[in-house]
C-alpha cells in the first residue's frame, strides 16, 4: 500500500509542471460580465456547436497534456484496483484453506 501511494506522488509531482504550462489565461475568448458578475446569455450560445475549450487546446497542442493527465489517473487507479484484488485474493485463499483444514481435522476425529 505504501509503493501505492509513493508512485501516486511521483505521478503527481513529474506531471504538476505539464499542468502549469497546460493553463494558459486566454482572455480573448471569455465574455464580458455584467455589473453584478453574472455572464448574459445570448442567442450565440445557444446556436453554438462547437466546444470552444477542445478546440484552443487542440490548436495549441495542449489536449495532449490533457488526455496525458487523464490517461495516468486512470491507469493509477487500474494498477491500485489489480494489486489491492490480488491481495483480496491471497486473503481469501488463507481464509478458505484455513477453514477447509479445520473441517478436515474434525472429521476425521
């Protein structure tokens, strides 16, 4: 368990600078709020199609960071979820041959 949580912080920290340069404050592409902070809703919006965000990062190659990032997260809880079944299981296979011994020595008394 304690290997589990060194190689998430490893992970974490190799990959934090990658995320530091993934944002960037693109200005030009955010509206303008009100007085009192709110964001109006235009007709635009609701006729937009495209996803504004996916196609910033993709012009700047940052949706490969992106997927980077998400790609490590899932494969760390892959690895945690084999290693903590594989412990499960050597658990169960003491307790079943724990239990199967017993059963065998009182039949045969």
């Amino acid at each position: 368990m304690k290997n589990i949580y060194l190689l998430l912080l490893f992970c974490s920290l190799a990959f934090s600078p990658l995320l530091l340069i993934a944002q960037t404050n693109n200005t030009n592409t955010e509206k303008q709020a009100t007085k009192n902070g709110k964001i109006p809703i235009t007709q635009r919006d609701y006729e937009n199609s495209d996803v504004l965000m996916a196609d910033i990062f993709r012009e700047n190659g940052k949706i490969y960071v992106v997927v980077a990032v998400l790609t490590t997260i899932f494969a760390g809880i892959v690895v945690f979820l084999v290693i903590t079944e594989a412990k499960l299981k050597k658990l169960e296979d003491l307790v079943f041959s724990e239990r199967k011994s017993k059963n065998t020595t009182h039949k045969v008394l």
